[in-house]
C-alpha cells in the first residue's frame, strides 16, 4: 500500500483513553482549565469527532479520486483528501496543546461505511459516495454550530471554525457531482442511529503506536492508497 496515510512517533499518551470515550450525560462539566480557555466534556468529544470524520473520509476520498467514473466524482475525491488532511493537521495541533487523546481509527460505523465503498464500484460507487458523504457531513454540521456557539476554549471555536468550512467544502463537492440522492441523505441525517454506543465511538489508538496522519496529496490528483510508512 501507498505512503499516503502517513505516521509519526508524536502519538499521545492515552492513560485513561481520554477524549475516546462517548460524552456522558453532562457534556457542559468543565474537564480542563487551560490558558485558552475552559474545556467542557463537549469540547473534547467534538476533537475526537474531527478526527473519528476524517479517518474514513479520506481513504474514501483517495479511491474516488482515482476510480470515480466522472470527473466531478474524481475532484470531489481529490477534495476530500485535501481538506481532510488539512482538517487533520489542525486537530491534532488542538488536540496535542489540550491534552486530548485521539484514535488512530474511525468508529465501527465508520468503518462501515468505508467498507461498504471499497466493495462499490462503477455507478453505484460513485453514487453512494456522494450521498453518504453528503448525509454524514450534513450531519456533522449540527454538531459543529453546537460547539462553535457553547464552547468557551479559543482552540476549539478554531478548530469549529475550519471544520464549519471544510465540510461545506465537501458537502459543495459531492452536490456538484448530480449523483447525491437527497431523499436518502436526509433521511439518514435525521435518523437516530439504532446501534449501540460502541458502534459510535472510535476504538483508542494502541499505546506506544505511532500516530496516523493524513498526509496532504502531493499534487492535485491523490493516486496513492492508505497506507503506512
């Protein structure tokens, strides 16, 4: 496999799985006190969901890349990577001044989801991938508006901040593709998932691994696959 999903030995120390763990019931406890600013139970959850997101996107956004069958699937793809690494970079800077631990795999369902695409292909890849990016990432804006308007950290509303504009970057790419099927994502977005809260909360990552890291494409095209090294 390619070189594409990098790594480094500047992986966190995970004691108690911090930052792992599903948010309890009282996502406004204050967790941490650091200069930039009160850190609530919301706030760290919402730094592992930036990571959790962009650990199944962007090997997905690496195969649409290259096996899309329309150039708009291709950019779109070409723009995940992108913008997932990006979004990367920046989540574990956040993550590594907080003190928060993050996985090196997405959750269960997450998983899934990238499973079920790497199965696709032809038509019925290219149309799946863009509604199920399209669903989740319409998703995932809730949670961002959420954070961005309650967290009292400056790390966090940074990191809201460039989330908000990534993944409307992603959700413009996929829409601009014609294939989202905009019955089916929606629906998926306001559905509860009936799974179990282990399906929903990314594995921690092995201590004394090093740490991924979704490595930005080294041109326009992304023609590597996930890999390690």
């Amino acid at each position: 496999m390619g070189g594409a999903l990098g790594m480094t030995l500047g992986s966190l120390f995970y004691p108690a799985m911090l930052g792992v763990q599903k948010v309890s019931s009282a996502p406004e406890r204050v967790v941490a006190t650091p200069a930039t600013g009160p850190m609530t139970e919301a706030d760290r959850d919402f730094v592992v969901k930036v990571r959790s997101a962009g650990l199944w996107e962007y090997p997905v956004g690496q195969r649409a890349s290259t096996k899309g069958t329309t150039k708009a699937v291709r950019s779109a793809g070409e723009q995940l990577v992108a913008g997932d690494a990006s979004l990367d970079a920046a989540c574990r800077d956040v993550a590594s001044q907080l003190g928060i631990a993050l996985p090196d795999q997405p959750s269960p369902q997450q998983q899934g989801f990238e499973s079920r695409l790497n199965k696709e292909n032809g038509k019925q890849f290219d149309t799946d991938l863009a509604t199920t990016v399209r669903a989740t990432n319409g998703q995932f804006l809730t949670t961002i508006a959420s954070v961005r308007t309650t967290t009292r950290n400056s790390l966090v509303r940074a990191l809201a901040d460039q989330a908000n504009a990534t993944v409307l970057d992603h959700i413009t790419a996929v829409e601009k593709t014609g294939l989202v099927d905009f019955g089916q994502a929606l629906a998926q977005e306001t559905a509860s998932p009936n799974l179990p809260a282990q399906d929903l909360t990314p594995p921690p990552a092995v201590a004394g691994q090093p740490q991924v890291v979704l490595t930005p494409p080294a041109n326009s095209t992304a023609s590597q696959s996930p890999g390690v090294g």
